[in-house]
C-alpha cells in the first residue's frame, strides 16, 4: 500500500493518491478509501481499479494543514490500515486508524 502527497502551489490543497496493491487487495472488486474526511461513507471514496496489475487506486484533495483519519475497506468486509500512513491511532473501538497530516 501507498499514499502520495502533491501540494498545489496555487492553493493550499494536497493531492493524495492512495493505492492498495493487488497482493492486498486479493480478489476483491471494490476497494474504498474511508475517514473522517467523507463521515465515514463506505461509498464516497471508491478506488479504481487497474487492470494491468489488479491493484487499487484513487487520488482525493484534502485541505491542507490538517489532520484525517482513514482505512482501506475491501470487499465491504475488510479493514486495512496504511503501513505508510503518518501515524497510527487507537480508537474507541479497539482498532487502529491510519493518520494523514498534511
């Protein structure tokens, strides 16, 4: 898995483009990209996926200057966190969530 941040000098926004690998993404044919950032909305941020590689990928503008919490839903069953993610948080649930500062 992956993240990339682009900030635009026009504007204080950061492109990031996340992607999750076809070793991790295995089969699935929907994988998405979910936080704080899209209230937690399973179906906000779907990845397309690449059909040369089987992997995942989708690029979201964020404002930046902050910080968002999100995780990778695969198949609408798994939960993956970002191992290239800033930092990693516990949350209320017993899980962890990947952390994005921007």
């Amino acid at each position: 898995m992956a993240i990339k941040k682009q900030y635009l000098k026009s504007k204080p926004v950061c492109k990031v483009t996340f992607s999750v690998p076809a070793e991790v993404a295995g089969e699935a044919d929907h994988v998405c990209v979910v936080g704080n950032f899209n209230n937690w909305d399973l179906d906000a941020n779907p990845m397309k996926k690449l059909k040369k590689d089987g992997s995942f990928s989708t690029t979201i503008n964020f404002d930046a200057e902050k910080e968002y919490q999100f995780r990778y839903l695969i198949n609408g069953k798994t939960w993956a966190n970002e191992p290239e993610a800033d930092n990693q948080v516990t949350t209320p649930y017993e899980s962890e969530n990947s952390v994005l500062e921007l």
